[in-house]
C-alpha cells in the first residue's frame, strides 16, 4: 500500500513511547501533508538537538552544555540534592517550581529481573558526590513501586552514616483529585498519615 | 417471588452456541437444566464474565464469538442495593486487535477491575471438583481472592510479595550476594508475608463464624477449615513487627539453601488451607468424592454469605452441575442452604425433576 521510505516513517514513529501503528500512520500522514510547515522544520530541530544536546556529567539531566544550567545556577541551593529515576521525573518536579535544589538522575531504578544493577545507576558515584560536595539533605524523590523503594532503600543504607538528612516525598490525595477517583492504597496512605489544619 | 439483588435480565448477541438470547432473570435461583451440549454452562459462563476475570472457563476473548461471527456481546441488567437499577455489558466488538470491553451504563469502564466493585462473583465448576486434593495454590487463591474483594490492599501485598520474591530468586540465581540490595527485598517480603498471613486468617475467622451461625445450625455437616504454614504459627505466638523481624532473619540466613532449591522454603506461598469433615473426623484429602463436593461447597456457601455482608458489590454464586456427587440428603441440605443464603444462584443440572424442591425460589430455563 505505501512505498518503502513512508512504510519505514510510520514504522519508526509508532515506536515512539506512547504511539502504535495507527497513531504512526496519523503522524506520517499529517507530516507528509505539510512538509514545508511542519516535516521539514522538525528535520531541522531534531538534526540540531542531536548534535547541540548532551547529558549533564553532574546530574544526568539533559542541556546543551557539558553541565546543566541546574548544575551550573548559583540562584539553586546546592547543599540540598534530590535523587529522581529518570528525566522525565526532573522535569516533573521543575515544573512545580517549588523545588529549588539540585538533582540527581539515576537513569532507572534496581530491578534484578531487568538487570540493572547499582553500578548502572551510577550509585557509587552518587555516594562520593554527596560525601565532597557539602551537601546536608539527600530527597529521595522515587516513585512508590517496588524497585522505586527497594532503590529508596539501597541509597538510604549506603548514606546511613553521613551527616545527612535524607527525606522522601509525601503520599496522599493529590490536588485537584476527588476522593472517589482515588485508588484505595491512595486514600489509605492519605488515611494514615492525615495531618492537622 | 422476593425481589433479591442481582441480575434480574441478560441478553446475549453471538455468543458461544447463542444467536440472541434474551432471559427475564428476576429470581433468586436461577435453574438452567437441560441435555450435554445444550449451552447450559455457556449461560453461566456468560454471567460469570461480568467480573474482571476471564469467567469460569477462563477463556480468551476469540475463543467466545458465535461460529461465523467475529464480535459478541453479553448485556444485563443488575439490581444494585445501593445503586438501584445498573446496566452492564461485557463484548468484543471484533476489531483488528481482540479486545474484551466491560461499560456500565454505556459508559466504558477505565479499569476492568471497577466492575467487581459492582458485582462480587463465586463459582463451583467441575473443574474444581478436585479443590479439596489438588495443588495448595488454588485453595491459596480462593481465600485470597475472598480476601481482596473487601480489603484492595490485599491484593497489592500479595502482588509486591511476589514481585519482590522473583527479585530476590533472580539476585541469588545470578550468584549476586548484594547485602543492601538483598536485605531491602527481605524487609518487603517480611513485611508483605506477614500481612498477607494476618489477613487471611482474618478472613478464616469471619468465614468460620458464618459457618458456625448460619450453615451448622441449618443443618450442614460441621466441617472445619484451618490454614497451616510457618507464618501462621510465628504470628500465633510473636506480634507482627516480632514475625516480620524473624522471617527476613530467617530469609537472610536461608539465602545460599534458596539460591540452589529456588524460591524460598518459607512464606505465606508456602501456606496451605486444610479442611476436617468432622462427622467423621476425617481430613479434607482423605474424605469420599461427595463428603469432599460438601466441604467445598461449604466454603463456596460461606464465602459468598461473607462477601454479601463485606462488599458492596451484587453477590452472585454461580454453581455448574453441583449436584452429580450428592446424594439426596445432601442435596435437601445444599437446596436448604442456597435458599436461606438470600443470594442470587444460578444452577445447571441435567434433569429439571432434581430441582424441584427449589421451585418456590427458582424460575427455570432449558436452553
């Protein structure tokens, strides 16, 4: 039905996260349909966000510079680190803007069965960075699964004995929820740890 | 005839050995009886897949369509105590990719487990006739699934436990000896064992207070049901925080003895539920094929009576050809029991005549 260059179009944008065939074959068809306005330009920004964007060698976040501009603000409260899974995670908490420490990007999280080990989430080094680098609160800001508390666990046993405040994020109703939507291991949580008002 | 919550109508597009079908179910017995191969168990199954589950055949949405068609659909209408009148529909609508569909009141469901919070499901098939001897696991199951369908976080324990204990069984396989890493999935299996422990002995209490107030005084033979395993006896005489600090000891100093054999030799998946049919004072395993169909169905009979009373779900017990084991004592007892359980039943059987001492509560259907 298609020829071979929009067959491997729509092959490689239903891999894209979140996308299958048939929003792969809406995507290529709304791309080939305005070339000039939207195909050629997105060429353009994906060649030069492949060439300009690098990983941060401090923290793992994503910039154009070797380190972030997270890394690099002087506005940002350096002695306060929070520990996230992935990217997306960091942007997450950024956009809530009530953050203002630095972070950490493990990359993923323990899973035995996955094979990711302490070593590929580059915890070693996330333990001398916190031993040299004056930091006095670790925020273990990692999601509440099972490989996310097991690494919770892990990172809070290998800091046990420095001078730290190590903390994690609040469970509970979230804004704007209504009760009746929650999941019960949610509002059980939320139960539990109700506070004063 | 009283009106009892339930399904009071279903009607059903190519499905199975069904063209349309179209039942006025409004009683609390339903009796389906009729010849081998008349699409008796097929009518149960259909109920039965108004629940997150793949129904009492588990089996795969392609496997229900009618010979030539590629889309089915069961619809019913439900009398909900505290909802009122509720509509479901359970299909496929036959598209490139087989999908099972549940909407309530026209509305798809987000989560297929939202309409067991609408209607809370028993069955008794043939298949389980062997319940009694077959493998712990499936006797396991059932107490867990009684369980979960008053106490979701049953259900989150179980599945971390065994998320955490493949965790751990990978970690040791691959000969890694990781002492933070290991301890930190022993402290969730201690701590998810334990819970999951406690809970189905509470469980195990309520159903046994029913069995005691409502079945034996009914009639029923007094059967009793135990569960016996290492946590159980550790939380009889130790507080939970005590059993959860042995058992990851008990896992840390059992690691090299797991690595070899696999899993581990302790936990809640090592528990069994056994059962006493006391006229005789006979075990489970050991009691005739017919005394064994009693003692199942009284955990069946007690279990829905609990989950009437727990949940706030529509109870339906669904019974597929219950009566081949019993001989008419027990049969009188079975027919006792269902009538005063208040539950909507659905039953199959082959000859309508076995069924008549339930006709004052029952309408009839032969397919």
């Amino acid at each position: 039905m298609f020829g071979q260059e929009i067959q491997q179009l729509i092959f490689l944008l239903s891999r894209f996260p979140g996308l299958g065939p048939r929003s792969g074959r809406r995507l290529a068809l709304h791309l080939l349909k305005k070339k000039e306005t939207t195909l050629l330009p997105l060429i353009h920004t994906l060649q030069r966000a492949a060439e300009a964007v690098k990983v941060c060698s401090e923290c793992g976040n994503l910039d154009t510079s070797p380190v972030c501009s997270i890394c690099t603000s002087t506005k940002r409260d350096s002695k306060v680190l929070c520990v996230v899974e992935e990217i997306s995670d960091l942007w997450a908490l950024e956009r809530s803007g009530e953050y203002h420490g630095r972070y950490f990007v493990l990359g993923g999280k323990l899973s035995a069965i996955s094979g990711v080990k302490p070593e590929d989430l580059k915890i070693p080094f996330l333990v001398n960075k916190i031993k040299t680098s004056g930091i006095t609160e670790v925020v273990l800001a990692l999601n509440p699964t099972l490989e996310g508390q097991t690494t919770l666990y892990y990172i809070r046993e290998c800091l046990e004995n420095l001078p730290l405040k190590i903390t994690g994020l609040a469970h509970g109703v979230p804004m704007g929820g209504e009760l009746d939507y929650l999941d019960d291991a949610t509002l059980t949580t939320a139960m539990m740890r109700r506070q004063v008002v | 005839m009283p009106q009892t919550n339930g399904v009071v109508s279903l009607y059903l597009k190519d499905f199975r050995s069904y063209g349309e079908l179209v039942l006025d179910t409004r009683a609390q017995i339903i009796v389906i009886t009729g010849e081998n191969g008349r699409g008796k168990t097929n009518l149960l199954e259909a109920v039965s897949l108004l629940s997150p589950s793949k129904g009492i055949r588990k089996a795969k949405t392609t496997d229900l369509p009618k010979f030539g068609s590629k889309s089915w659909g069961v619809s019913a209408g439900v009398l909900h105590s505290i909802h009122g009148d509720l509509q479901f529909g359970v299909g496929d609508l036959g598209e490139e990719t087989p999908k099972k569909i549940i909407r309530m009141n026209g509305e798809t469901l987000k989560t297929h487990q939202d309409i067991g919070k609408m209607i809370t499901q028993l069955w008794l098939t043939p298949a389980m006739d062997r319940f009694v001897v077959d493998a712990p696991s499936g006797r396991r199951e059932f107490i867990d699934h009684i369980g979960w369908t008053f106490n979701l976080e049953h259900a989150t324990h179980i599945s971390t436990y065994e998320h955490a204990m493949k965790e751990r069984s990978k970690l040791l396989k691959d000969g890694v000896r990781d002492k933070i890493w290991l301890e930190s999935l022993e402290k969730t299996i201690a701590q998810m064992g334990v819970a999951i422990v406690s809970w189905r002995e509470t469980v195990l209490v309520l159903l046994k207070k029913i069995i005691a107030e409502l079945l034996i005084p009914s009639g029923f033979p007094r059967f009793e049901l135990n569960f016996e395993g290492d946590i159980e006896t550790l939380i009889q005489n130790k507080s939970a925080l005590e059993a959860e600090a042995f058992f990851q000891e008990k896992l840390g100093l059992s690691r090299e003895l797991d690595a070899i054999k696999g899993g581990s030799s302790m936990g809640p998946h090592r528990s069994d539920l056994s059962f006493l049919f006391c006229p005789k004072n006979t075990p489970g395993y050991l009691c005739s094929t017919g005394e064994q169909k009693i003692l199942i169905l009284g955990l069946v009979l007690s279990s829905i009576k609990l989950l009437e009373l727990k949940s706030q779900g529509v109870p339906l017990l669904l019974l597929d050809e219950v009566i081949a084991h019993l001989d008419p004592i027990y049969r009188r007892i079975l027919f006792d029991q269902i009538k005063n359980l208040k539950v909507q039943t659905w039953m199959t059987g082959i000859d309508i005549k076995d069924f008549q001492d339930l006709r004052s509560h029952s309408i009839y259907f032969s397919p």
